[in-house]
C-alpha cells in the first residue's frame, strides 16, 4: 500500500462545477503540500499546511491529521484549472508524493 | 516565481553516455532536490543537498551522482546513462525539508536511446 493515495487518479467536470480531491496518508508528517503541475510540465506549490484550511482565491485546502486525510476543493471550476494536482506529506527530514490526480475542465 | 533554472531542457543521448543536469537558483536556499518523474509513480528524491558539498541520496539513487560546490548549483550527473534513466528530472528548492515549501524548476526531459 502507497503511503500517499489520492483519489480519484483522474477527474472531468463541466465549468463551473465544484471539485474535490482527496489525499490520503499513512505516516506521521509535519505538513502536507498540494501541488499543480500544467500540461506544460512545471510544478508550482499550491498550500503547504499543517492543520485546518488554507484558502486562496478559488481553491481550498483543508486537513485533519486525526483522520490523516487532506482534501483540495476548487470552486467555480474553469478550463484553465486543468492540471495534475499532487498531494505531497513531509516530516523533518523528507516528502513523500502521491502519484497525482489529472483534472479536465471543459468549457 | 522562485528563480530556478534548469539547463539542459531537453537532451537526447546514447547508452553509456556521460550526462549532466544543471539546477541553478538565485533564492540563496538551502536545501536542493534532483526527483525524476515517471509515469504510475509520484516524484521520487534521486538525490538532496543541505549546503555546499553536504549532500544524501536519495531513495533512487543508484546510477547517479551530485555535486554543490556553490549555493547557487546543484549538478546531477549519470555517469553512464541506460535506457531506464529516460525520465523528466525535476529540481527544487526549499528553506529546509518536508515543512517548508517547495519550488521547482521547469524540468529536463532525458531520452536516452
């Protein structure tokens, strides 16, 4: 069993639907990192938290570390949220990546 | 944007072939990362460094090496590149290691035929 699962690996939606994405984790960690990466490639940090919810702008980050369980939501959805969204745990020492949930926005 | 900057961005070689990946940045952080990206895994750590020739593997190490002889770059290096070192390596950046945030650099695509 992977110690980062995210659910669902793949996801399509209309514009304007609100979305959300699970990540799951079995180990100990200190923070948990969302991260986009574009069709072209890059990756940009999203949230990096420990406890509770993060917002910015159309997205939301929550977390609960009894449950081990962080979910990113994305209001008003819009073709150009079209992305890989990985969930990445952290301790002191290293991170540990989920394989990423590929979202479709369409129009 | 963090400034990182990755060189080569694409780069196609031969078997046995020596290669280098260059990690530039000009945040002053400390830490630096070299992950590779293959289809069906998440980012995997190749290698880390913590300071100026401090650096760790990683959990795919094996077939590579590092070197920091300045903050600014973080060389990775396949010394005789194989077919299953095809990947897309990502360098990054951090203030320290899993609690602090991640920048990462546009990527090196690597074929090796």
């Amino acid at each position: 069993k992977n110690e980062v699962e995210q659910s669902p690996q793949n996801l399509t939606a209309q514009e304007g639907e609100f979305i959300t994405i699970n990540c799951s984790y079995s180990v100990g960690i200190s923070a948990l990192h969302w991260l986009q990466q574009h069709p072209g490639g890059g990756i940009v940090s999203l949230f990096m938290l420990s406890s509770g919810k993060k917002k910015h702008g159309r997205l939301i980050a929550t977390i609960n570390i009894q449950e081990k369980h962080s979910s990113l939501h994305i209001t008003a959805s819009h073709p150009r949220d079209s992305a890989v969204y990985i969930c990445a745990v952290g301790d002191t020492d290293k991170l540990i990546f989920g394989t990423g949930t590929r979202l479709q926005v369409f129009p | 944007d963090a400034g990182i900057t990755q060189s080569p961005r694409h780069k196609v070689t031969e078997t046995g072939t020596p290669v280098t990946l260059r990690c530039h940045q000009t945040e002053n952080h400390r830490y630096m990362y070299w992950y590779r990206q293959d289809p069906g895994h998440g980012l995997r750590l190749i290698h880390y460094s913590y300071g100026v020739k401090d650096t760790d593997k990683g959990e795919v190490s094996d077939g590579y090496s590092v070197s920091r002889s300045k903050t600014e770059d973080f060389l990775l290096t396949l010394e005789s590149a194989t077919s299953s070192q095809t990947s897309v390596y990502f360098c990054a950046i951090s203030e320290g290691q899993g609690d602090r945030e991640l920048f990462f650099g546009e990527g090196s695509r690597l074929t090796v035929l």
